[in-house]
C-alpha cells in the first residue's frame, strides 16, 4: 500500500512539471514587460469584488514560496487576475526530487522556461533596467532544502519563508549563512520583454 501511495506522489509531481499552466500565465505577464514590482506589500491581500464597494480579503501566502517571491515577485493584482492559487505553483515547493539534475540546474531551468534569462554574476554587478539579482541558499542533509533571496530597489534583500507572509528582510551585506543555509551563487535575472521606458506592469526602475 504505502508504495502505490507512494508512486501516485511522484506521478502527482512529475503531473505538476509539464509545461503549460503556470508558465503560460507566468510567461503572459512577463511579455508584458513585468519586472520585480511587489516591494513591502502584504500577501493579505483585500480588493474590490463588485461596484457596490463590497470587499474580499484572501491569504496569497500560501500560493507562493522564496522560489516564486524571488523569481517573479507578482504583485497581488497578478495573483488573483490570473487566479494563480497553490495548484498552479505546486512546481515551485518540489524542486531537488526529480532525477538526472542537480538542485540549481533544475530551479534555473524551469525559470528560463518562463521566457527569463539567469546568468550568474558578483553582489557588485550592475543591473540594468529589466534586470534583479537572485541569491540561492542550499541546505544540506538528509532532506536538501534551497532558500531565495530578492534584492530589491533599495539594496536590501528580502525573502518569503514558506506558506508564511512575512518578509524577512536583510540590509546590508548579503551572509554566507543563513539559518543553516550556505550561500551558492547569485544570478542575475532579466526580463528580456521588458521596455526601458515606464512599464505599465513593472516599476521600470533599477533593482
């Protein structure tokens, strides 16, 4: 028994890792020029539902982890817009369990399926316009967990940790270690849709 639930697990991720789905809706946003625009919002997210001024108020954190925080960094508005909920992002919590990839060519792979570039590069390079740096964190063990880190406009880094919605923030010098995670590498992102000129989906300014 527990090895038929067992494969049904696995059928279930390898299910989530077809392209289609979330990278379509990824992939929509990001041709319409989107860059890194979500800065300290909640993911409580509370929002007009009709013209009578009624409100509704849902918990996104559950919907997004560091991997997704870090990569896209949707605002809300996407979330709910595109209706991307937990079974879209089910790709972004299994990352390390498929077989003939290490743990980084997996994650990078999958985010350059949505139409980004990710390059490696130092904490001193400069970024561009359309451009975010990514910091990935490995822990390793018995269960290998990864961690991301967001450097945002201001310089600081910040990082979704779980189904939680707090923000941890770190200013100043990105750690070697974190929490029992040792740092890997940081890439650089770029969103080759993106337009030097005010996007309407994006801040259009320097991360």
């Amino acid at each position: 028994m527990k090895m038929k639930v067992a494969k049904r697990e696995q059928k279930r991720k390898e299910e989530a890792f077809k392209e289609g789905g979330i990278l379509k809706k990824i992939s929509s946003i990001l041709q319409m020029g989107y860059i890194p625009s979500r800065g300290r919002e909640s993911y409580q997210y509370t929002y007009l539902v009709d013209e009578n001024g009624n409100e509704r108020t849902e918990d996104l954190s559950k919907n997004v982890n560091c991997f997704g925080h870090a990569f896209f960094n949707l605002t809300n508005e996407f979330y709910v817009r595109y209706n991307i909920g937990k079974k879209d992002t089910e790709p972004f919590w299994h990352f390390g369990e498929k077989w003939g990839k290490t743990l980084v060519e997996e994650v990078l792979d999958y985010a350059k399926k949505t139409g980004l570039e990710v390059n490696e590069c130092s904490l001193t390079d400069k970024t561009d316009f359309n451009q975010w740096k990514v910091a990935f964190y490995i822990k390793y063990g018995k269960n290998t967990d990864y961690h991301f880190f967001l450097q945002e406009a201001d310089g600081s880094w910040s990082s979704k940790n779980g189904e939680t919605p707090r923000l941890e923030i770190i200013h100043g010098e990105l750690p070697k270690e974190w929490k029992g995670y040792s740092l890997q590498g940081v890439y650089c992102v770029t969103n080759p849709h993106a337009q030097e000129t005010r996007s309407a989906y994006g801040s259009g300014g320097k991360v």
